[in-house]
C-alpha cells in the first residue's frame, strides 16, 4: 500500500471505525433477551429497574447483588426502560452505540500512545496504528459476547470510564492541570460502579507513567547510606507529584476492595467451593495461553467454558503443558522487553485480566469468559500491530501480498462476529452453541462440574 493510498484510506478511518461495527453486529437488532439466563433477573425481573424508587437505587449502590456489583450499570437499564419499555432493540441498540463511542476512544488513545513511544513515526502512520488495532477491538469475535448479550453491558459501560479516565490521565501528563486528576476521580467511582473489574484502574494509569517515561525511582542509591537515599528518592518522587497524585486512587481502590471483601467478593480466604492454591496457578496460566490464542485464532467459541475437573479432584496431566508454554511467552517478552510499545501492550493485556485468572478465589462456575478480554485485546492488538509495522518496513516488497492477507484476516473476523452474533438471538439458539460440548464431555466421561443447559432449561425461552 503505497503513501498516497494510505492518506486516503486515513481520511475515512473514522466513518469506517463507525460503519463496520453496525454491519458486523447488525443481527443483534433482531436479537431477543436472554430470558433463559441472566436477562432475567439482571434486567427483566429486576425490583431495581421495575420499581426504581430512591430507596431501591440506593439500595442497589450499597449492597452486592448475587456476588454482582454494577449499579450504574443498573440506571442505564432504568434509563433505556424509561424511554423504551422493555424493547430489546433499544437496549442492543444503545449499547452497540456505546461499544462504537469506546471504538473511537481507542482510535485516538492508541495514537497517543504511539505518539509517545515513537514521536518521530508520521501522522499517517499513527492513524494506521490507531486504525489497525481500534478495528480489531471493533469487530474481534472475543467482543460478541459484550455487545450481543445485554446482562454482559456492564463490560463495555466500565470500559467507556476506564477509557475516558485513560484518556483524561494523558492530559493530565501533557498539561499537568489537576482538574484532570479529580475528573478521573469521579470517573474511577463510576468505573467501578459499573463493574468491580474497574478497580484495576489505577495500575492502567501506573503504565501510562512506563509509557510517557515518568519514572518513580531513578536516581541511584547509595549503597553506604541506603536508608537515606532510598528516603530522599521517595521525597523526590513526592515533589513531583507520581507518588501523590496516585495515592488518592489506590485508596480509593483498597477502598473498594474492603467494600468488597464485606460480600466474600475478592477475599484470599479459600471457600470450600474453590480449588486450592497450586490448581488455581495453572488455572490463571491456561487463562492466559487460551486467551492469547483465542485473540489470534477465534475459533470455538462457547458462551460457556467449564472447568476441567471438579472440587476435590486431581489437575489433568496435560495442565503441566501450559507452563511449558508460559515460559516460553515469559522468555518472548524477556527477550522484548526493551521494546516498550510490545511491553506496554503485554502488560496492559495482563493487568486488565488479572481479577479473573482465578489467583483470588473467584465465585464462578466458569474457567474463563470472551467477555473478560473486551478491554485486555487492546494490548494483545498493540503489539500486534508493531510487528506488522516492522515487518512492512523490513519486507517493503512483500507489502501488497500481507495487506491482502490481513484484509482477509479482518474479513474473517467480521464474518465470524455476524455468524456468532446470530448465536445470541435468543436462550435457545443460545444453548446449541454448548450442547454439542456438554455432550462430548459427558461421552469422554469428563466432569462437567456445573451444566448450563439445566438452568437454561428450567427458564421460558
């Protein structure tokens, strides 16, 4: 793709960013609720959207509802039920809407981003950046279960603040007014308000600071008089405001946490529900390699992935595997790490699934869900587009047969988003996605330590 054709292609990146997404995601406008899984009770039967008293709301704001908390999830709800009833092509509709406005955040924070990292790259070559990896946000099949499943709205509503507070922290390190720390405050507030996955929050804005070269501790330390100079590096770090200016988030997120910690929500306290520590560690490494390689390959995909063995039982054999294949990405990433835009993007990746690799005891019946990865595919998308970039600047004479190869990628994507979107039309379109698993599991007589398809049976269709 030569320069003048990616001027053009960038003067309509936006329209497209906005375009694709509708047509990708079109079927969800004829989709249902799901009246046979959590619609019912997140929305449908809810005392809270029904009977929206000022008792009730508040209620909602201070209590943890079935090991949930999302009451600003819960006002958009009541919101959309106040202007449109319980219409579900208003409720899709909004919040393809809002994924679409978290679409545009994206294009022009990964700009930032690649503008910092790389000043010298061209203005064209940053839109290409901010282009490439806000599309696979945009239509990656990962993002279906966020966007076509309306009691899984909380993700993309938690993720418009974690954005807006991302990209407000990046005025903040260009300007450094402080007005701009206390809108992140309010934002921090209705990021976790939204969901509880929002807490991580304050260690996003902690590698913006990697990002932007704002170091906490970068002065030498003394070995004879360790204490001192430890102290007046701390002091230093003080005076320039990195260390205060995050103090007040991450007491609001120990905070949080607490609030939690009241409902067994986050707790390190093993309940006798979950699976011990050593389990739980190869747990968070298969999460970690299944979500890596559903983001580059997104085949077989289920509403529903269960664990692989019950309470009590002993770990599969080939679990050992995956640490084989963690350290093999551990020395990826050891041997890139001077890279940053690849470190940033590793780690973004990582810190924004972190509350759902199972370190902590997690009160689920689920190993892992495509809905948890809606905000952490942007960092696997980062380091994605570096190597492309390098490749193209490399291989310049190979340029047109890979940008044919990756239209196709995009493509293949796109195609695999409608077909699965239509999946979601409603609980019984819905449960033929898992049957077909279920059934295999129990011919191979693996344990299914928890069967969806019974609690969607026991629900009208």
């Amino acid at each position: 793709m030569n320069n003048i054709t990616s001027v053009k292609l960038m003067k309509f990146s936006l329209p497209i960013l906005v375009l694709v997404p509708i047509i990708v995601f079109f079927p969800t406008f004829s989709n249902d609720f799901q009246r046979g899984w959590d619609d019912n009770w997140m929305l449908l039967e809810s005392p809270f959207v029904l009977s929206h008293q000022w008792d009730y709301i508040l209620s909602n704001f201070m209590d943890f509802c079935d090991v949930h908390y999302s009451p600003v999830n819960t006002l958009f709800y009541i919101l959309i039920y106040e202007l449109f009833g319980f219409n579900p092509v208003a409720f899709h509709t909004f919040f393809l809407v809002l994924h679409i406005v978290n679409v545009v955040l994206v294009y022009y924070i990964v700009q930032n981003i690649i503008q910092t990292a790389k000043p010298q790259f061209s203005i064209v070559r940053l839109q290409r950046y901010g282009f490439f990896v806000a599309l696979i946000f945009a239509i990656h099949p990962l993002q279906v279960e966020s966007i076509a499943w309306i009691s899984a709205s909380k993700v993309v509503i938690y993720t418009f603040f974690m954005l807006t507070a991302m990209w407000c922290y990046m005025q903040y390190i260009k300007g450094g007014k402080l007005g701009w720390l206390f809108a992140i405050a309010i934002l921090y507030l209705l990021c976790y308000g939204a969901k509880e996955q929002g807490i991580i929050l304050p260690l996003n804005l902690v590698l913006l600071d990697y990002l932007y070269g704002r170091k906490y501790f970068h002065h030498p330390v003394n070995p004879v008089n360790g204490f001192k100079a430890k102290l007046k590096v701390m002091l230093t770090a003080l005076k320039k405001r990195l260390l205060l200016e995050k103090i007040p988030f991450f007491l609001m997120g120990l905070g949080f946490w607490y609030f939690s910690s009241l409902y067994e929500v986050g707790n390190f306290v093993i309940p006798n529900y979950c699976h011990p520590l050593y389990q739980r560690l190869f747990f968070s490494m298969h999460c970690i390699i299944e979500y890596i390689f559903r983001t580059i390959a997104p085949v077989k995909l289920f509403f529903y992935y269960f664990f692989p063995m019950k309470v009590g039982e002993n770990l599969p054999l080939f679990y050992w595997s995956y640490l084989i294949l963690i350290l093999i990405i551990a020395w990826f990433i050891w041997f890139n790490y001077r890279k940053k835009l690849v470190l940033f993007g590793f780690l973004f990746f990582l810190v924004n699934i972190l509350l759902v690799l199972h370190l902590m005891p997690m009160p689920r019946n689920f190993i892992t869900a495509d809905r948890y990865m809606y905000l952490s595919i942007i960092g696997l998308a980062l380091i994605g587009a570096w190597y492309i970039d390098e490749f193209f600047s490399k291989y310049a004479r190979y340029q047109k047969i890979f940008t044919a190869l990756g239209i196709c990628y995009i493509l293949a994507l796109g195609a695999q988003s409608y077909k699965r979107t239509q999946e979601w039309k409603n609980s019984s379109t819905m449960k033929q996605n898992i049957r077909e698993l279920v059934e295999k599991r129990k011919a191979k007589k693996q344990a299914v330590p928890y069967n969806p398809l019974k609690h969607l049976s026991t629900k009208p269709d």
